[in-house]
C-alpha cells in the first residue's frame, strides 16, 4: 500500500519529468563546459598578461615567446596558443597550432571575443585577448580549446539524468516520510548542539539515526574548506607585487594588513646633526617590506633609531618608502629598561641560542621575562590601535613576538593571526631548557596560522606542544587545538623579491669584477670567494676562514691567486657574546693573513661595516663563488640573494647543509661548516668547476628562486588564512541560521 499510494506515482512522475528535462539539460551542460572553458581562457591570459606585454614592448625575438607558450600548452585542455594581428595574420604561436587554423577574424573589438568552430572529429573552442600595447598590429593573444571532452558528456547526459532522477526520488520518498516524524524544533536544537561542541560526538541517543548523513555531509564540507585544498603549487603564475594584489583583492577583499616586527625596514638616525634615512641589514625586512608594498598594509615596529621622534607625525606614524609611499610605518616606543630585558636579553640572550644549536649557553633571567611581556603588550595594543575593521590580518614576525597572538586574540578575537617564526624551532629536549615555555607555546598558539621554514622545525615544535601542553594534535591536518582555539602548523620557506630590489642599477658581472679589483688593489686575474653576513655566531665565520686555511694548506697552488672578501655587519655589540665572536673573527683573518700573506697580498680581506645592497650584488656577481656556512639557520636569504644577482648563470654557491635553505637550493655545494678539509675541498672544486656546469647549475638554482619568490611565500600563507576565513565565515552562517531558526 505505501509503494502504491507514494513512492510509485513519485518515482512515475520524476521519470517523466527526467525525459522532458533531458533536452533542456543537455543545452545547459553545453553552455556550463562553454562558460568553463571561456573562464580558463581568460584566466590564462591573466595570468601571462604582464608578461606577454614585457615580451612585446621590449621587442624581443619571436623564439622568446616559446618557452611561456610551451607551458602554457601543457594545460591538458589548451591545444594551442599565440599571437594573431588585428588583420588576423598569425604573428607567433605554439608548437601545437593546428595547421589548418587560420586566425579568428574580426579582430578589431578591445573586447575579448570567444568563438566555437565545429570540425569533422569535434568542436574548437578560440579565445581572443587584446594586448594592452601601443602597436599599429593591435596584437592580440589566442587560445584554443579542444571542445571534444564537452561533446562526448553531452551524449551521456540523458542516461546519467535519468538513473539520477530515478534514485533521487527513491531516496527523496523515504526520507520524506521519515523526517515528517521529526519536528523543526528538534532538529534545529540538535544540529546546533552537533556544531556548536568542537569535541561533540554524535549518537543514536542524541541524534536520530537518519539524520547522521547530513550531519557527516555538512562536517565533511567544512573539512573540505581547509588550508592546502587548492595548493598553489597547481597554478602557474608569474609571481609579483601585481599578482599577489589581485590574489588579495580577490580571495581576501577589502581585507586589511597589519605587519608586526621588531626592526622596522626605515631607520632614522642622526648623522652630524641632521636626519639620515637608513636600511637595515635583515632578512626579516628583505622578505616583508616587498610585502607590505603590495598589500598596501601597515607595519609596526620598534623605533630604535635615534631620529626617529623626529619625523613621525603625532601618531607615531610616517608613510614609507619616502621617495614612493606604499604603504604606513608606525613606531612604537620602549623604554630602555624595556629593550634591554625584551631584546637583549630575552630575545637575543634566551631564545635565540635556544633555538640555534651553536653550543652558546642560553641566559634567562625573570626581569628580561617581564620586560619581554611587557614590550608583546605594548605591541599588542598598538596592532588594535591601527586596526581599522574588527578582523584584519596580522603577520606577526619572529622570535620577539612569542606572547603577541595570544594578546591580540584577546583583544581582536576575529583578527586572523599568522604567525611565522624566522629562526629554527628545537626539539623538545632543548626547549625544556626555557623557564616558561608553557607560556611562550601558548602565545605562538594564539596564532591562526603558525609557520616554519621547514617541515622538521614544524614536527620539533608539535612535539613541543605534546610534551608540555594539554592539547589536540591532529598531524594528518598538522592542526593543534587548544583551549578552543585551532592552529594550521605549516612550513613555508620564505624567498626573496624576483628580481631584488635595486639589481637592474648594478652593472655587468664583468664591470663589478673590475671595480672590485680595484677597489682592494687586486690583480685582474685573481679568484674571489665572497660571504655576506651579520656578525653573529650562528654564521660560522670564524670555521669559514678556518676551511680557508685548510684550502691554502692542501692546495698551495692557490696562494696569491685566491682572495676572499668577507662583509659583515656590527650587531647586537653590546652582548658579551657578540663581543667575542667580532674579536675572535679578527684575530683568526689577521692570523691567516700573517700566515700565508705578505705586504702585496691578503687572502682574506675582511670588511666590518654595514653594506648597502647594491655594494652587496656588486661583491656577488664579481665573485667566482660565495660561502653561506651557517652553523645553524632557520632560511638563510644570502644564499637566494647571491643566484638572484648572477644573471651571467655564472658562479657557484657553497651552502651550509644545517641552513633551511639547503632543502631547496640543491644544485648548490653542500658541505657541513664544521668539516674544514671538506669546505676547502669544496672551494677547490668550485674554482675548477667548468663553465658548463657552473651554468647548469645557477641556472636551476635561479629558476627555483624565480618561481618560488617571495609573492609566492606570501600568496601560500594568505591563501591558507583566506581558507581558515572562508572556514570561519561558514561555521558562523550554520550557528547563526541555527539560532535564528530555533527563535521560530
């Protein structure tokens, strides 16, 4: 009787309905894939656009378009790609073009145009794209789909359609009838109390039994909207300041960003009176100022420079870069008590041998823990004072900043917080060394977001969390819950601007050679080693020159025809350990300078002052190799910095196996710092490697640079936060419905 007088006529009457519709739905399907195709074409173009237009209105050969063509066609859908004039000539195109396939005609419209031509084996779909270029060809850049695919679903859209139809309504007559039996106000209530509870399991005794699928769909999609589901990694673009501006304006619009760090990327100091504008030696600043330019942010930051008073207005504020504002730098203001025991002491004095395994005894005492939590305060306010909406984005950076997410997420819970941590993070065992990492884990796990250089950093830190804090780890989604709180754990190795700032005003590689010859009053036909770094103990200078030594022992041949220049900046001098790495340093070049030199010649030639970067890309592109030897480093950009500059795909890189970078740059020379026989063996091989190889190799490295910049790094982050917003945005839709519905 219940099949007779429901389900039957239900099932009659979807059947029908499935035929009558097929027609129809079989045209929207066409114009769906149509529409789909259409939109892939226009984002190819998006894509490419700058460069395309680079290539053109610098009247490069034709062979230049090549490469990005060929890439492009390998897109499983794209046949081929090119150039068409507005006459409809074919000015360049891809190795796959159909020979056949003339240009689209009427080509005169700005507007993009998209026509479908039916051939004998299926259907070509031209996408038409003008160039935005003063030329009398009016280019314009075309992309052909292969509409097959979208033919041959089309065919099976009538079958598909009406084993559907047939099952919904088999599945729709029964679980009609069996959620008739429950009523609106008790859903309501239990779905509520479903996605309200993190920790909630649902049950046959707390919800009905039919009603466990559509909990399990909704929480699955929720699942579904989470970091890395889209990875980048999938998308070819041509990473710059425009496109992670258009990344921003499209998955986070309207959304503000607040940058957070202890060295401020302008420093003003007086210099005889008067107010000079400086830039600091950093890695921090190398990776974030390109950043905040393109987003348009704010940055906070300590003022430390001695003028810095002097050219805020009255809110502690000044627009950055000077000659070009992009972007607001506001100072905060400590006290000198305050920056002794939060960044000398605590920071510089506890966390930073902590973390970098160097064999310095790290130093802890309670009044630099209290000045530290003071200045994370004091920054803490200042982020909610520049907020301008109740839920930017704030990047908090490094190792300063350990309390500062959980401060901010106090005073701005909807803030989306993204945390990311310069230097490496211990395994447990060394971070039980710090009086209160208990609560230096739990102000990182106010963060959103939490990142790492690399994946090992990332697991040292989860099992900190395990070992010393009551939480829920979830490694298959690198996710540690606590307190209610979520935080996405992911590595993001950081990179640099493509091309660095400032290299296009540094000459040839040829030029800068012999003007640092003559500089330091060097024979033309000299080798040059080159290192570039802060005097800081985790660098490993002192065993850089040591393996030097070695070299000049176990290679006599080299001696007088081999100098190495050494650059390294003065920082944190006022810590003892500072003092005796920079005395130490000297005494060791100046040994081995007496030992193998004479009046005419140094094979060590060691510059103890800040460089600005352009001296610092001249050093790199007149040295046939550079060292980056740290004993212990979370990154390490001078390395990225030095295959950047080398446009001449000439020189060799030397590179630390204990610095982050050495898990990307893999056609660098690794070698372990503390091995002196194997450095210098490697210095060897470097001077004798053959120009050949030399190119290989710095043209992978400089590719792998290129393709992974900072746009990049920073793109990856956001997307992740957009996905954890998105999340959020979700969660609170369902709750919001929910209580609205139960007020019924």
């Amino acid at each position: 009787m219940f099949v007779l007088r429901f389900i039957l006529p239900l099932l009659l009457a979807l059947t029908s309905l499935a035929i009558v519709a097929t027609p129809l739905a079989e045209g929207l399907v066409s114009r769906w894939f149509q529409r789909d195709v259409e939109l892939r074409a226009t984002l190819i173009f998006q894509s490419v656009e700058y460069s395309l237009t680079d290539l053109w209105n610098q009247g490069k050969r034709l062979e230049s378009y090549k490469k990005l063509f060929d890439n492009i066609a390998r897109d499983e859908r794209v046949l081929a790609v090119g150039i068409c004039s507005a006459e409809g000539k074919l000015v360049t195109k891809s190795a796959q073009w159909p020979t056949n396939f003339a240009c689209p005609a009427s080509l005169l419209t700005p507007e993009p145009m998209f026509v479908v031509q039916n051939l004998d084996k299926g259907a070509l779909l031209s996408g038409s794209f003008q160039l935005p270029v003063e030329d009398t060809l009016k280019p314009r850049f075309i992309v052909l789909h292969d509409l097959s695919f979208a033919l041959q679903r089309e065919s099976e859209t009538q079958y598909y359609l009406i084993g559907f139809l047939i099952i919904v309504s088999c599945v729709a007559a029964f679980v009609t009838l069996l959620t008739a039996r429950i009523t609106m106000r008790s859903w309501i209530g239990k779905l509520r109390l479903t996605f309200s509870d993190p920790k909630a399991r649902w049950s046959q005794q707390r919800l009905p039994r039919e009603f466990v699928p559509i909990v399990r769909e909704v929480r699955q999609m929720l699942r579904d909207i989470k970091p890395g589901a889209y990875p980048l990694e999938n998308i070819k673009v041509d990473w710059t300041p425009q496109a992670l501006h258009r990344l921003l304006k499209q998955e986070l619009p309207d959304s503000e960003v607040i940058v957070v760090s202890n060295r401020e990327p302008y420093i003003h100091n007086l210099v005889d009176g008067k107010a000079v504008l400086q830039r600091p030696a950093s890695g921090v600043v190398t990776a974030l100022e390109p950043i905040t330019r393109a987003c348009k942010g704010t940055w906070i930051a300590h003022g430390s420079g001695s003028a810095d008073r002097q050219v805020v207005d009255e809110n502690d504020r000044i627009a950055v870069p000077p000659d070009h504002p992009e972007y607001a730098l506001r100072r905060v203001w400590l006290t000198p008590e305050e920056e002794e025991g939060y960044y000398y002491g605590l920071s510089n004095e506890g966390l930073w041998p902590l973390c970098h395994i160097t064999f310095v005894r790290p130093t802890f005492r309670e009044s630099d823990w209290l000045a530290y939590k003071a200045a994370n305060r004091k920054f803490a306010e200042a982020v909610v004072q520049e907020a301008k909406t109740k839920n930017p984005i704030v990047l908090v950076q490094d190792y300063h900043f350990a309390l500062l997410p959980k401060y901010v997420r106090e005073l701005l819970p909807d803030a989306t917080i993204i945390t990311f941590w310069h230097i490496p993070w211990p395994n447990p065992e060394v971070f039980s060394i710090c009086p209160w990492r208990e609560e230096i884990l739990q102000g990182l796990l106010g963060s959103s977001v939490l990142g790492f250089h690399t994946q090992f950093h990332c697991q040292n830190f989860m099992d900190s969390v395990d070992r010393f804090l009551e939480s829920h780890i979830n490694r298959d989604q690198s996710i540690i819950t606590v307190g209610g709180n979520a935080t996405l754990i992911r590595p993001y190795p950081i990179s640099i601007a493509w091309p660095p700032e400032g290299l296009a005003d540094v000459a040839a590689a040829d030029v800068c050679r012999q003007a640092v010859c003559q500089r330091f009053a060097l024979d033309k036909e000299i080798r040059i080693g080159v290192g570039i770094e802060r005097f800081d103990y985790t660098k490993g200078i002192i065993d850089r020159f040591l393996a030097i030594r070695e070299f000049l022992i176990d290679y006599p041949e080299w001696r007088g025809k081999f100098t190495f220049i050494q650059a390294a900046a003065p920082t944190r001098s006022q810590l003892s350990s500072y003092q005796t790495i920079q005395k130490e340093t000297y005494e060791v070049a100046a040994a081995i300078n007496s030992e193998f030199g004479n009046e005419h010649y140094k094979p060590i030639i060691l510059l103890g002052r800040h460089h600005e970067p352009q001296e610092v890309f001249e050093l790199f592109r007149a040295a046939d190799f550079c060292v980056v030897s740290s004993l212990h480093d979370g990154m390490n950009l001078v390395a990225k910095e030095f295959a950047a500059t080398r446009e001449d795909e000439r020189g060799v890189l030397i590179l630390s196996t204990f610095a982050g970078a050495s898990k990307e740059l893999l056609e660098a020379l690794l070698v372990n710092p503390y091995d002196a026989k194997g450095m210098a063996t490697a210095m060897h091989r470097a001077l004798m490697m053959p120009p050949e190889e030399q190119t290989d190799r710095m043209r992978l490295l400089r590719e792998m640079i290129r393709d992974n910049n900072v746009y990049y790094w920073a793109a990856h982050i956001l997307m992740d936060a957009a996905q954890l917003r998105k999340r959020a945005n979700l969660e609170s839709f369902i709750s919001e419905t929910s209580e609205q519905k139960d007020a019924l």
